[in-house]
C-alpha cells in the first residue's frame, strides 16, 4: 500500500472516531432537552448507563480504529497495519490540538 493510501486510511478512520465523538457529546449533552420531565437523582443507573456508553463507544471506537489494521495483519502485512494505527494516532491527535485551540479562541475571557 503506497503512502499516501495509508495516511488517507488514518484520516478517514480518525474522522470517524472525531465524528462519533461529535455525536455522542452531543446527545449526552442535549439529554434535558431530550428528557425534559425526568429526575435523575438515581446514583446507580446514572453509573449503569454511563459504562454501558463507555464500553460501547469503546466498542465502536476500537472497531473504526482497529478492524482494518487487525485484517491487515491477519494477511501478514504488519508494517502497514502498524503505519495506518499510527496515522490514525497521528491525525486523531491533531484533531484533538485543533479542538483545544479552537476551544480557548472561543472562550476567550
């Protein structure tokens, strides 16, 4: 696999992991809204479901990431598999620069 083709790899497997991130903030963060009329004052189904969306987001998560690079070894190629997690990382991390940036920009005192 040339370069190019494993770097593309990372930044697309990279933008779905930002994108899933994206959505799941959002709906954890929109949940009032979503359940206006509810009390969730229960401590341990508050826990509950937050493992349960942590281990399915890892789930997810380590599936967009690692499915391609797993098969990828599977079929002997472990330099590009280990090259595209590592683009993946890479880009994931500059994601993360970008985010912080633009957080501070944004709330700016």
């Amino acid at each position: 696999m040339k370069v190019k083709n494993i770097i593309l790899r990372g930044l697309y497997q990279s933008l779905g992991l930002a994108a899933y991130c994206i959505l799941i903030a959002f709906i954890m963060s929109n949940l009032s809204k979503l359940f206006p009329n509810t009390c969730v004052t229960i401590n341990l189904l508050q826990v509950f479901m937050f493992l349960i969306i942590f281990l399915v987001s890892a789930l997810i998560t380590g599936s967009i990431a690692l499915a391609y690079p797993i098969s990828l070894a599977f079929r002997k190629n472990i330099k590009e598999a280990a090259f595209i997690v590592l683009s993946t990382i890479l880009w994931s991390i500059l994601f993360l620069i970008i985010a912080l940036i633009t957080a501070i920009i944004i709330h700016k005192p």
